[in-house]
C-alpha cells in the first residue's frame, strides 16, 4: 500500500490502458438508468464493475453532485456506440440486488467505466474476487485525481468524527488502533468507526502491513454500514462500520 495516485496525463487513453479482452457479447441498451447503471432492452439491470457514481435524487433525498453529469455522460457514450454495448461478465456474475455485473465496452474497444473515472465522474470501487481491470482503472482515476476534474475538484473527504449516516464515504483519519479476530481485521478510527476487512479476504491483502497500520493517516472508502439499525450493535463497539472489500479502497497517505 502506498499514497493515493501519482499524476498521469490528463487525457487517459482508455482504449489503450483497458484493453476489449477478445471478443464480448453486444447487448442493446433501453435506458441509462444513473451513471453506474444501464437497462437492456432484453429487461436485464446491468451494474457497471469498478466505479460508483453520485446518486440521483431518490426517496426523498436530493441529487447529489455530478450525479445528473454521471448520466448524460454514460447516455452519450451509449448513444455514441448505437446503443449497444460489449458486455464482459464479473465474478460474481451479479450483485445482491439481482443485476447483472459486467465491464461495458463500446465498438472501438474502449471501457465505459474507465473513461467516467478519467472524467472525474465516479470514484473507484472494488470487490474481490473481481480484479481484472483495478490497474488500469485506478490509472484512470489517478488521471482525473491529478488534473482535480470532477468530483476531484472538491472531493467530499470526511474525518471519522463527521460519518453520520450510512452509504457511500470517503474517509480521511488516523487508525488508533488494530485488532484481529475470528471477523477479520479491525482498524479503529475513532469517532465511533471501524473499518474491516474480513477473514475471507485475507488472501488478498497484505495482512502484515495491515496490522502495522496503528499511528499511520489513511484514506478509506467503501459503503458505510449504521450497525444500530441492523441491530449488530453490540456494547462498547462502534456504531458505524465500513467493509474494506479490495486493497485499492484503503491507502496509507502518511
């Protein structure tokens, strides 16, 4: 682990850095549903692999910034492709909410996520066991990070003190402490939040470095889980709760 993204050229030349691995199936597109999601026209949700974009307003919660950009981004370069897209299938093969996983490429061989992530218009995200494309879309964040595009202009970093909801965060903060047990990896940042990486994931860590990590500045994102509301809160633990699912999404700054 290393500090977050050294500077790349400012126009990242994503046909290039993600390359189309062979041929993919086409799939036509009804609807660019927000700017991480796409709806085929065979009726199939397709969650887009490696980034997360700002949420549309939903529910009674207000758009969150960029969202709307995420989207008519993602619907241009739909358009662009005729409104198809090569779809390669992740592992797992679909998310918990039954939508399909897949990396999305246009006719020219170039990744859709890559190029919102270059543009500044999501953040990097990864899940293990899916790491085909971590490189070069890092390489692709690192672009836009370095040119303060997006949402890199003012990127919303919270301390641990300031979570005080659930979904997605960005954390900046200093891990006072590191415990390990039967659940994994604990780093406690204060501020009533832990971060976790679970036992099963080991493998793909570096685990001595991790628990070396007491005293040191890091930055984190990832779902933030409100324990409280799921009833897993137990005495003395922290309320607020974020799953290190990948090694990209914690990095030691200092």
């Amino acid at each position: 682990m290393g500090a977050f993204f050294i500077g790349l050229m400012a126009s990242f030349p994503g046909h290039a850095a993600c390359p189309l691995p062979g041929q993919l199936p086409v799939y036509s597109v009804e609807k660019v549903v927000d700017g991480d999601t796409l709806r085929l026209t065979n009726g199939r949700s397709v969650r887009l692999i490696g980034l997360n974009t700002p949420e549309l307003a939903h529910q009674g919660r207000p758009e969150q910034p960029f969202a709307v950009k995420a989207r008519k981004r993602l619907e241009r370069l739909v358009r662009a492709n005729d409104d198809q897209v090569a779809l390669q299938v992740g592992v797992p093969a679909k998310d918990h909410y039954g939508r399909m996983l897949a990396h999305a490429y246009d006719n020219r061989g170039r990744n859709l996520e890559a190029q919102l992530l270059a543009e500044g218009l999501g953040y990097q995200v990864a899940f293990a066991p899916e790491t085909r494309l971590l490189g070069c879309q890092q390489a692709a964040e690192r672009s836009a990070r370095n040119s303060a595009v997006g949402l890199w202009r003012k990127p919303e970093w919270l301390e641990p003190g300031q979570v005080a909801s659930g979904g997605f965060a960005l954390i900046r903060g200093k891990v006072l402490r590191v415990e390990r047990n039967r659940g994994g990896i604990w780093l406690e940042m204060g501020g009533s939040l832990v971060l976790q990486v679970k036992q099963k994931l080991f493998p793909q860590f570096d685990i001595e470095n991790l628990q070396k990590l007491a005293g040191s500045e890091v930055e984190a994102r990832g779902w933030v889980i409100d324990r409280s509301r799921r009833g897993l809160l137990k005495p003395g633990q922290a309320r607020w709760l974020l799953p290190i699912t990948a090694e990209i999404m914690l990095e030691v700054v200092q």
